[in-house]
C-alpha cells in the first residue's frame, strides 16, 4: 500500500487504517518497540511485472516490559527521501504483521507487502531501483516510525527468448540466432522492448550442464536480438541478460540444435 505524506490521520489505533504517513500519527506516547532482523523477500531484490505482486518480510519487534503485544501492531516499510518521518515515496504493508511470541518481551513477525502496476497509486517506472526498509509499530499513544533497517530493490521483470535456426544444420555451417528482450513497463502495464543492452550468445553442448559465451550483441531499439555463429557440435543456444539497476538478471530458454 503506497501512503502519501499529506494522508490525514485515521482513529483506531490497532487497526490497519491506523496505517497512515508519519507526520498525520496521534499525539501521545508511541509504543516502546525496537525492531531487528529485517528481511525483505529472503534477501533478494522484489521482480514485479504487469500483475499484482507479492513478497514476504520477516522481523523481530523487542517491547517493553510494561507493554503487551496486544497493545500494538507493526508493520515493514520501504521509503525514499532523507528519512522514514519525511519520505518522498512510501509504501507499506496492506495488513499489519502477525507475530508470535519469541519470549515475554521479543516478537517473531511476518508480513506482506503487495504491489501492483495498474491504479493511480501503484508503481511507475521512475521507481525502480534501490529503497530503504523500515518498519512501523501503532498503538493507543501513536506512531512510532523506525527507519534504517536496510536497503531492499524493486525491479521491472524481465523476459528473454532464443530461436537458433535452422534445425537440423550441418557441420561448419552459420547458424542464426534469434530473439527478444523485454522488460515490464509499469506505466503501461505492458511488456515494452528494453533496447540498447548488452545481451551474451551462450552455448551448451548436449553432453554438458554448463554454458560458454560465445559473443556479445546489444539488443535493437525495438528489443530484438541476432546474430550468427557456425555449427560445430549437437547443442542448445540461449541468450543471457546480466539485469542492471533497474531490471533483473534473465536467461532465455536454450534451444537445441542438431548438427549432422
């Protein structure tokens, strides 16, 4: 859930309208909560195509004493801008995190955070790339933010094909090879063509689990790959696409080829 800055405050502490942009929280006493151990999605960057995504974060929330865990709700967050408290973009788990009791004072917590690119508060593609991870916890007094957990990336998926023809070839004859690169375009909710990038020609021999690289090529404006290389033994070509800052790494399907 994307939260604006200027979201005015909503009453009920403990539920998720409670959820709401750090300048607009109640006047009081936040909950006494430290949070640690921080991940989001495993540790891996969150891919997001054209459909609604989801990815999993874990966290421990330390209390007080004096508190009970039924006095409060937590959540993880991701930001951008100078801090937690004055974000330029801020997202937000849909539902706050469930948690079950490590000991008297130490929550373990798991939540959700859900993206999706096709409504007026969803994702744009200036917005990939790196964001800070931080969390949130309510309760009757107020909202406490905490930022600095970490660093987390959202990435436009990628797609990549391999077509190498012709099929069957013989010996010490070319072979073309085909395909595309595409990437997800959050602001059409399409697949577009991710032009100009650096793309390897890998190949396999058919006794082998492991790929070589052959030669590198930049994809067409349009996303389209080729290339040409000269048969040699019975194999499968693919292509291979490293990711950059803002769109993941992809390997396209191999595709054999019999030499005769």
């Amino acid at each position: 859930m994307r939260i604006r800055a200027t979201v005015a405050a909503v009453s009920g502490a403990l539920a998720l309208s409670a959820f709401v942009a750090p300048a607009a929280h109640a006047a009081g006493s936040a909950p006494d909560v430290t949070f640690s151990s921080m991940k989001v999605n495993k540790g891996s960057s969150m891919v997001v195509g054209t459909t609604k995504a989801s990815f999993s974060v874990t966290y421990t929330v330390t209390h007080a004493a004096s508190l009970k865990a039924s006095d409060f709700a937590t959540g993880p967050a991701i930001y951008r801008g100078t801090s937690i408290t004055k974000p330029s973009d801020l997202f937000v788990s849909d539902e706050p995190g469930t948690c079950t009791a490590a000991s008297s004072t130490v929550l373990n917590c798991k939540a959700t955070l859900v993206f999706t690119v096709n409504g007026d508060e969803d994702l744009t593609n200036s917005e990939a790339g790196s964001w800070s991870v931080g969390a949130l916890a309510v309760g009757d007094g107020g909202t406490k933010w905490v930022g600095g957990l970490g660093t987390t990336k959202i990435l436009r998926a990628t797609k990549l094909t391999a077509n190498a023809t012709p099929e069957p070839v013989k010996k010490g004859k070319t072979i073309t090879v085909t395909g595309s690169l595409t990437r997800a375009n959050w602001d059409t909710h399409k697949y577009g063509a991710y032009g100009s990038q650096s793309v390897k020609l890998q190949f396999r021999k058919k006794s082998s689990t492991t790929y070589t690289t052959l030669k590198t090529i930049k994809s067409f404006s349009t996303g389209v790959l080729k290339t040409t290389t000269t048969a040699s033994v019975d194999g499968y070509y693919r292509y291979s696409f490293a990711g950059t800052s803002t769109s993941p790494a992809v390997n396209a399907t191999g595709d054999y080829v019999d030499v005769q």
